[in-house]
C-alpha cells in the first residue's frame, strides 16, 4: 500500500500531515519497519514536531504491540507451569536476593 497525497478532505476531518506521519511513525513500531521510521521520523522533524509527541507516538505503538506479547506470555505460564504456579523457567526472586531456590517463601515451586 502506498501513501496517497495529503488531500484537503484529510485535512477537513482533522488529520494533518503531522498527525498522518505520527500515526506512520507508531505503525512502522509495529511493524519492526525501521526504513518507514527513518523515513516519518525525518518528515516529523522537518515538520518541527518536538521529540517528545514522536516518543508520545512510540510509547503508544509499544503499549499497542506490547499487549499480544503479554497475552502469549500468560499462556505459556499457565500451559506450562499452572495457574498460580512458580517461576517459569526463571529465577526466583529468593536467588536474585542472593539466597537458594525456594528459601524465600514467595511460593515458588522451582527447587
């Protein structure tokens, strides 16, 4: 799919060129499309739209992304470990304060 011409019905309806290329700029996130983010970020900054909207429009596009990846990850701990259960495949945090598997009472089942 191409971009098409900014048109003065986009720009009517309230989307303009800044906005278009922020939205652009979150979907290349998504897309792990690093040649479109160059690409948008280079058009924002021509636009002189600060660092901080184009972060706003990263944080959005990762908070987006993010969430199938946190879905897929409750699967795998309870397909693999159990509802409630322990670590999977991790450390425990009884470990990660410097103490042995299982010691620190957090409920852990991986000793």
């Amino acid at each position: 799919m191409t971009a098409q011409p900014q048109t003065e019905a986009a720009t009517e309806a309230g989307l303009g060129e800044t906005t278009l290329n922020l939205i652009a700029l979150g979907a290349a996130i998504g897309a792990n499309a690093e040649r479109a983010f160059r690409a948008h970020h280079a058009r924002l900054t021509e636009l002189g739209v600060s660092n901080d909207d184009m972060i706003e429009a990263v944080n959005m596009a990762l908070r987006v992304k993010g969430d199938p990846h946190s879905q897929i990850m409750a699967l795998a701990q309870t397909a693999l470990v159990g509802e409630g259960g322990g670590c999977c495949g991790g450390t425990c945090a009884c470990e990660e304060a410097g103490g042995q598997k299982g010691d620190c009472g957090d409920d852990c089942d991986c000793k």
